[in-house]
C-alpha cells in the first residue's frame, strides 16, 4: 500500500508549504544556484587569463638592463653605408664613456645626410645631447640653406671660429636652456657640395673638441 507523504511543516511559516509557495522556493533555489554558478565560472576564468599572462611574461625574451649603457658600432655601420652610397661618411674619435645611440643615413627630400647621435658622458657623469651631421644632396647641388636652418631648430649664426685649421660658422646660443632643443651650440662647414654639422646641449667646449675630431675624420676621407 503506497505511503501517504505529509506536508512539511516549513519553520519560517510555522504551517506547511502551499503548492505555490513550494513552487516559488524551488524556482529561486534555482535561481541562487545559476548566480553562485556564473560567478565561480567568472573566477575560473579570470585565474586562467592570469596563469596565461604569467606564462606569457615568462616566455617573452626580455632585455638584460643595458639599454641606457647600449652604444652603435659607427665604425662598422659608416663603412656599410659608405660602401652603399659611394660616399666617404666621417667617424670622429669620441671619449669612450660617451654612448652613440645612433649611426645612419637619412634622407629629406633631395638632401641625404649621415648622421651620428651621441649621449655625452662627462666626468661627473653628466649627460648631455650631441651630434655630427655629414649632408649631401643627391642633385650634385650645394646643400639647402633652408635645409641647415631646420636641422639647426633656426638658430641664427653668431660669428666664425678657426677650427682645425678651418673656418667654421658658429652658433652660440648656449644661454638658452636645453629643455626642449637640441641645439645651444652649433658649428657648420661647407666643402664643395657637402654640409658639415656639429651640434648638440653640451658645453660649447665639447662641441668645439667634438668639431676637431669631424674636422680630421673628414680630412682622412677625402679625396
């Protein structure tokens, strides 16, 4: 003989369940159980997308912390572009704790320029910008007026100075802070149809001694 099932005497109610209230419990037991459900998948899947970062970040190749002491061979690198272009390109000799973060040709226009970058490196240790610039237009013309101008952030010339036993346009501006320029003191040569630029925000002595060395570099590749 089948068992006659009692209605359960709910606590809360002090009676028991209707059909509508025990419908009404399980629909919202059902509904807890789908929230606690999406939110444990929420959490399983932000620790996956984690564990998949942590791998990535392990994997990746990584740099060893020489960046700011990494310096271009401009040996090398002006002999590779000289053999390209069939044009002698100047290496000055620098102190060695200065840093060459740049050797390479560049083009604007029809003028095409070799052009060196260096960070300074004085004995205190302080840095500071300069830079050498070798330009020859590819028309056979003299380099742009307009052009040197712009290189030089239009800096108006100051006078001449005998350099390496050669004249050399100056532009001191060295009372003007560096914040925001790279030219508080600057040098220019013409040769025939090439330009010769030595700039930078060191002191003007540096640029000076800087301007010797690119004076005799350029003196050993010429014709």
């Amino acid at each position: 003989m089948a068992k006659n099932h009692k209605p359960v005497v709910v606590a809360e109610l002090g009676r028991p369940e209707t059909a509508a209230e025990t419908a009404a419990r399980k629909a919202n037991d059902s509904r807890l159980y789908r929230q606690r459900k999406t939110v444990n998948n929420l959490v399983f899947s932000l620790l996956v997308s984690l564990g998949l970062v942590l791998v990535i970040v392990l994997i990746v190749p990584r740099g060893v912390g020489d960046v700011e002491s990494r310096s271009v061979n401009v040996q090398q690198l002006a002999a590779e572009a000289s053999d390209a272009v069939g044009v002698g390109l100047v290496v000055p000799e620098v102190p060695e704790r200065w840093l060459a973060r740049q050797a390479e040709l560049r083009s604007e226009g029809m003028t095409h320029y070799w052009y060196i970058g260096y960070t300074t490196v004085g004995a205190d240790g302080k840095e500071a910008y300069a830079a050498v610039v070798q330009a020859y237009p590819e028309n056979g013309q003299a380099v742009d007026d307009a052009w040197i101008a712009k290189r030089l952030e239009q800096r108006t010339a100051t006078g001449t100075e005998t350099i390496g036993g050669e004249q050399w346009t100056v532009y001191d501006h060295s009372h003007r802070s560096s914040d925001g320029s790279n030219v508080t003191f600057a040098l220019e040569r013409r040769i025939g149809n090439t330009a010769i630029l030595v700039y930078g925000t060191d002191s003007p002595d540096i640029i000076r001694d800087l301007t010797a060395s690119t004076q005799a570099a350029f003196e050993r590749i010429a014709p």
